[in-house]
C-alpha cells in the first residue's frame, strides 16, 4: 500500500530538512563512500538540482526529458558550505513539493515506468523522489559517522517501491545480461519482522508479491525493514542482515539488483 499523494509531497520536505540538519556542521569534503567518487558537497547538489529537475518536469508538462547535466556533472561544486546549501535545498524541495501539489494531471515523460494515466506520472515522481531523498539522506548521514533513522512507514513504501524499479520488463532490454537470473522454480524472498516479499525470476519477466504462500524459497534475507532497505541499495553491511539458500543465485542476483 503506497503513501498518500499529500504525504509524499510532505515527505520530500521532511526529508531535505532532516538531511540539511545532519550536515549542519558537516565539512562537505567528506568523502561518501556509497557514492564512489563524490564528496558531501557533490552529493548535496545532486539533490538539490535532482529536486528542481524533476519541478522542471512537472511544472512545464514536458513530454521529453529536459537536460539533466546539472545534477550529473558535479565536478565543479567545491568549497562550498552548510550554510549556503541548506536555503538552496530547501528551496529546491519546496520547487519540487509545490509542483507535485498545485500542478493539475496531464501527461508527461516519466524514466522507465510504464503510465497508463496523467495522475500515474505526478504518483511517480512524487513517490520516486521520495525515497530518491530517503537514501541520498543516508548516504550523508553513514558518511558522517551517524546513525540513520527513517519512519517505519516510509520503510516500507520504500522497499515496495523497490520491488515495483527492480522488476520491470524494461530492465531487461536495457541490461540483456540480467536474463541470466531467469530460471524454473526460483524465487527470493525479502524477510522483515512483518512481512515477506517475493521475487519470482520463473516466467519470462520478474515479477513480486507480498506475504506469498509458495514452497521453500530459493534463497532468503533477513533483516529489520530499514537494514534490508539500505542492504537492498547497497548502503550498508550490517551484520543484522542474513541469508540462506543459494548463495551462488545470491550473488549473482546482487550484480544485477539495481533498477538504475
């Protein structure tokens, strides 16, 4: 079950304000390990120019994608501070929440996912960008030495959004390669405290269910909801997550688990 409209836009809000306090006293040259290469301050303006990207999208009702170099190209984006960033991720957010909310529905571009109606694509961004700031927020935060924390509600609708990215058809045209996970009778399963999520790699396509009723998996993880979550993007090696079943399939499904 996803979160409301209203709430996603909130939750972008929330999000960006809970990121630009933790990097309050930060020193943006801190390296972010799960983003190789960047820095704090690359990772700060790739949100920010992501947030008014996606604005840019939805206020303008664009059918193609506008340029994205803003939010790619950080090279250039050195020396800068908490305190002149925060305002322009704040406002960014704001950009972004207030498109999502005041923007009556048309039709517009939308990256990979299929839509089959105008509301569909504001769900996408609103849903998307989201959890696009939820891990952005961690990365900052584990960068930092700090500990991460995210509503149990949020958690979830993240990890289900992730089932919906990771399992679409369009990936296997992209990447080719991932065919390879295709095979009778193989399923993974996704184990909270409370729920149970599916993936089955049997038909011609992947495809996902929550609490299934089917045999004995292939392969399991196990962890509390937001340790899976970060497991799941490749955020964190808590010793909290576990795994049993194929650890061939395990690690060969790892390699091809991104839906970016």
């Amino acid at each position: 079950m996803s979160l409301s409209h209203d709430t996603y836009a909130n939750e972008i809000l929330a999000q960006t304000k809970a990121l630009t306090a933790t990097i309050a006293d930060a020193d943006l040259t801190t390296p972010v390990p799960s983003c190789p290469g960047w820095t704090l301050n690359h990772l700060l303006r790739h949100i920010g120019h992501g947030h008014r990207w996606a604005a840019e999208i939805i206020d303008t009702r664009a059918t193609t994608p506008p340029p994205d170099t803003a939010l790619r190209d950080l090279t250039h984006h050195t020396n800068e501070t908490p305190d002149s960033l925060t305002p322009w991720l704040q406002e960014g957010a704001t950009l972004l929440s207030t498109a999502l909310t005041t923007t009556p529905t048309a039709q517009i571009w939308t990256p990979l996912v299929p839509i089959s109606s105008p509301a569909d694509a504001l769900f996408f961004y609103a849903r998307r960008f989201t959890h696009e700031t939820l891990i952005h927020r961690a990365d900052a935060t584990l960068a930092l030495g700090k500990h991460f924390t995210a509503a149990p509600e949020v958690t979830q609708d993240a990890l289900e959004e992730w089932l919906v990215l990771t399992t679409l058809p369009q990936l296997f045209t992209i990447h080719p390669e991932r065919k390879a996970l295709l095979a009778p009778n193989r399923t993974l399963h996704l184990q909270t405290p409370t729920t149970t999520y599916e993936i089955n790699f049997t038909g011609p396509t992947l495809t996902h269910t929550t609490n299934p009723t089917t045999s004995t998996p292939t392969a399991t993880i196990t962890a509390p909801a937001l340790d899976l979550l970060l497991h799941l993007y490749q955020r964190s090696t808590t010793t909290s997550v576990t795994q049993s079943g194929d650890q061939t399939f395990l690690t060969t499904w790892k390699t091809h688990s991104t839906f970016g």
